[in-house]
C-alpha cells in the first residue's frame, strides 16, 4: 500500500493541486497531512481528486473550525488534533505536526511517524521506526514544493519535488 505524506501547505493551491495529482499517478490513494493546511479551501484539492485524507492541525491552521467543517463535506476526510495515533494494516502510525510536541517512549511505539513543521523533508529509521518529515507543500520557503509516498509494506521513502513551471501556472 502506498501512502501519500504532506505537511505545511500554507494555502498553496497550484501546489497542492500538483502534488496530490503526482501522488495519484503513483498509485497513491490515502495521504496523510502533518499539519498547516491553514484555510479551510486548502481542502480543496483533495475533493477535487476524490483523495482520500487524514490530518492533524498544526500551528498555523487559524480557522480549526471552518477546516473541520469543510472537511466533513468531503468523503474520507478526517482531522485530527495533534498528535494522533491511529493503526492501518496492524502497523501503528504517529501523525504529529511538530515532533517536539511528542515523547520518545511514543515514537518507539509506531512503525511510522510523519511529522511537519521545520520545512524540511528528511528520513530517518530508529530501530524499527520510520520517521518522515516530507517537507513544505508549500514551497514558500525553499522555493520546491515537496512530499513523499511511502511503501507502507516496505517502508521505502520516495520524494515528490516540484519545478516551478509544475505548480506557478
């Protein structure tokens, strides 16, 4: 099973929309978001796709209200307050915005943790725990949107990177 992973989207529509149509072109059904989708119509592109989507709230996402309530007019959009801890296939997930906000006991408990927040994508294994960070959506700070899919079965990270004619149309 192929997952897709994104975090700190800060609104950016081109590029999210781009993201999520190269995750569905490889095969990606479910994405789970680490956080700062920020406004609600941020959702968007994830209806449009017809994507399947579990997140977490991060710092910046203002309106945790209107988010929770345009997630509810989407199928298989669910939000979360972060972190939050959910199991699929039998394998425990961590999805958290920010990595400091969770203790290394927890980390050690699940296979898989997706974390946001410093805009920078990285990959790491502990033991038996895969760690990724993939990055800002949003490409505001680096100028390349990024993202990841992770082989669920084998835990092998694949990067999404977006050149700028992709996503400034």
């Amino acid at each position: 099973m192929l997952l897709g992973l994104m975090a700190d989207t800060h609104d950016r529509l081109p590029a999210i929309t781009e993201l999520v149509k190269r995750m569905q072109d490889a095969g990606v059904g479910f994405v789970l978001h680490a956080g700062d989708f920020c406004s609600p119509f941020s959702l968007l592109p994830f209806f449009e796709a017809n994507v399947a989507l579990g997140g977490v709230f991060g710092r910046n996402d203002g309106d945790p209200q209107g988010l929770r309530a345009k997630a509810s007019q989407g199928m298989g959009v669910e939000l979360y307050e972060s972190p939050h801890s959910f199991q699929i296939s039998g394998k425990r997930i961590l999805l958290v915005h920010d990595l400091g906000d969770v203790n290394e006991r927890s980390i050690e408990e699940h296979a898989l943790v997706v974390h946001g927040c410093s805009h920078q994508r990285e990959t790491s294994t502990h033991d038996r725990v895969t760690l990724v960070n993939p990055g800002e959506a949003c490409g505001w700070l680096t100028g390349q949107p990024s993202a990841a899919v992770v082989d669920f079965e084998t835990m092998k990270v694949d990067w999404v990177t977006l050149d700028k004619k992709e996503w400034t149309r």
